[in-house]
C-alpha cells in the first residue's frame, strides 16, 4: 500500500493501473476510519482492481468552525486499517494541495435536494462544499466506481444528482450503515460521545425502531408517525434537530408512508450533532413471503 500526500504522485502511481485498464473503486472519507468505511473498502476490494482511499477533512464543508477543529484526526490508525483492508492506495492531501492559494471553484447545486434538512439546518454551502471536493477528488483519482455510506443519505443523493448532471463517467455504490451492537449508527463523530450522551445517542434509533413499528402496527399518517417517533427519544433526553419522512429520492416530505419512504433524523447528543435514517419496510409483506 503507498500513501500518496499529492495530485501529482497520486496520477503518477495511478498511471500502470490506467495503462491496463484496470478498474479504480474511490473511497472518499474524511478519516477517523470505523467499521462503516471499512464496509465501503471491502466493498471496493471486491468489486475493483485497484482500491484509492482518500482521507481529507474538507474545510469548505464545515459550517461550524469548532466542528472542523474538533473532527477527529487519526492518521496512524486510519492508515493501519486501509491496509488491513487491502487498500492500494491512500491519498491524504493538505488543505493547500487541494485549495491552491487564490482557489475560488465553486461547484453546486440548487434545489431542494440541497436546501432541505441537512441543507435547512446547516446551511446549503455545506453540501457546495462537499460537490465541490467530490468533483476535484473524482477528476484526480478518475474512478469507475466510488463508494458513500447510506448513514449520509442525502449526501449520496447530492453525489448522485452531482454525477448525473455533469454527466460523470463515475458509477456511485451506497453501502448499508453499519451499526454498533446497540444499534448505534458508526460516525466518525461517536468519539466524542462519551458517558451518559453515549446511552442518550441510542434515542436516534429507538426513534427510527419506533417509526417502523408505529408503520407494523397500522398507521400510515405521517404526521402521526413521526410524532410516535419524537415521542420515543423522550426517555433519552434526546429532542431531534428535525425528524422527517420524506421520499427516498426527492426528500420531499410525504403525507402518506409507504415502504420505502425515508425516515430521516439529525439530534445533538452532548459535543455532537448525529444523523441517522431508515428505510420503512412493509415487514408484514416480507412475513407473509417468508
Ligand atoms: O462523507 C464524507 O466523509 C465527506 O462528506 C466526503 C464525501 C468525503 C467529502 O468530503
């Protein structure tokens, strides 16, 4: 495995691969690697002949400038685990290498897609920060797949609408969260959650649990539903930033659940804003098929 800190040696160590026609598989993380990212990698492992990891913590997305000084940073670590993963190689540039002095690249989208919930709440320049990376990343690592986890699901609808409007020949893989044994949802932010907020962040997934059985047990109100939801993350002194179910593909709210709608929440729990989401399954249907 190399580790590559610029462009340049990463097209230059690319460039066999290229020659042959290999296929590149990107994961794009921001470090402080988990068990969620390591899915995507062995994901990419399986799928691909060559594997680029990248590991950036990108200012432009960050609205809060303590959550940038705060995320984690954990190279040594991060650089163990890609290679127990069967990573090829790991590009981890400077701020300055991938922001030339006097850099003022912008690429965005407009839209719903991006000015709702994550958008609303932190701004939409949070995901005009993430477009914008995401696009340098793809044109210097030029995969044929790239891998994002479904934890951020509105993040990998923005990719997708990103891919397809600039007409990217980049396919994007979404990789299921992967959960601690308690059910909470792998972030790389969980290592800031510490003593009681760490039983208080469980109150996102007894609400997602709580939405999917309100839907069992009959009702198809959303309204109704995300109540019962709310509801559920009392007992952890846990009160959501928004808690919404929206469509799978436009996030517009809808009024009526059905399977496949996406229940959606983002809480502060202690130091951290967490996010976490589900997708209604009709649970009945798949018992009656079983
Ligand atoms: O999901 C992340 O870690 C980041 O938003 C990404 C996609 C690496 C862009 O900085």
């Amino acid at each position: 495995m190399l580790v590559v800190r610029t462009i340049a040696d990463l097209r230059e160590a690319l460039r066999p691969a290229r020659r042959e026609e290999a296929s590149i598989g990107f994961v794009p993380t921001m470090g402080a690697l988990h068990h969620g990212h390591e899915a995507l990698m062995e994901r990419a492992r399986t799928e691909c002949d060559v594997v680029v990891l990248s590991i950036f913590v990108n200012p432009t997305q960050f609205n809060d400038p303590t959550d940038l000084e705060r995320y984690p940073r954990t190279e040594e670590a991060d650089v163990a685990i890609a290679e127990k993963n069967g990573v090829d190689f790991v590009f981890m540039p400077s701020a300055e290498e991938m922001y030339r002095p006097g850099s003022t690249i912008e690429v965005r989208l407009d839209g719903p897609l991006v000015d709702s919930l994550e958008g609303a709440h932190r701004g939409s320049d949070h995901f005009h920060g993430v477009t914008t990376v995401v696009t340098k990343l793809f044109n210097i690592v030029q995969p044929e797949v790239a891998y994002f986890g479904q934890k951020d699901a509105q993040q990998a609808l923005v990719i997708r609408a990103l891919v397809r409007e600039l007409d990217m020949p980049v396919r994007i893989d979404v990789v299921q969260t992967v959960r601690e044994d308690d059910g909470l949802a792998m972030s790389s932010r969980n290592i800031h959650v510490k003593g009681r907020d760490r039983e208080r962040a469980l109150g996102l997934k007894a609400a997602l649990d709580e939405a999917q059985s309100a839907y069992d047990g009959g009702e198809r109100d959303a309204a109704a539903l995300t109540e019962r939801a709310v509801a559920a993350m009392k007992p952890f002194e846990v009160v959501p930033e928004y808690l919404a179910i929206v469509d799978r593909v436009t996030l517009q709210p809808v009024e009526t659940v059905e399977p496949g709608a996406l229940v959606v929440i983002a809480a502060p729990v202690g130091p951290v804003r967490l996010i976490d989401n589900t997708v209604i399954k009709d649970t009945a249907q798949l018992t009656r098929s079983a």
